[in-house]
C-alpha cells in the first residue's frame, strides 16, 4: 500500500488514515472530526478550484481545506 496525503487522492479513491501530522490546535480539531488513524475515509469531489475536498469518514461527509489535508496520510491501494 502506497502512503499520499488526502489532497493527492482522486475523487471516489478509498483509503485508511496512517497518520495525522499536525499538532496544536489544528491538530486537536482534525482528531475532533473523526479523522484518526485507522479510520476509512473516501473522497467524494473537489470544489471547483481543488480546494476543499468533500471526503466521506464515519458515516458522514465532510470538507477540508487542502492546507489541512496535507497534515493527514492515507494508505491506498496501487
């Protein structure tokens, strides 16, 4: 399995969070919204400029900035 960030991840590609990077309140904020390691995440789509990414975790949709996206690692399939 290959290790990107979610904002190198193309619309409707699955993956499972390896890690989250960012510390302090960001950090606390992305742990808050259910993005933690080992959960399942899936990208829905992109605004149309790339930024933000719509992507499904735990049941429900949510957006992130690219800025934000880039502190999280996903292990997808080749």
């Amino acid at each position: 399995m290959a290790k990107i960030n979610i904002r190198k991840m193309k619309d409707n590609q699955s993956g499972i969070i390896a890690s989250v990077k960012a510390v302090g309140e960001m950090g606390r904020r992305i742990r808050e919204m259910g993005l933690i390691p080992g959960a399942k995440i899936k990208i829905c789509g992109r605004a149309p400029l790339y930024d933000p990414v719509s992507l499904k975790v735990m049941g429900f949709t949510l957006s992130l900035r690219n800025k934000e996206a880039d502190y999280i690692e996903v292990e997808v399939q080749d």
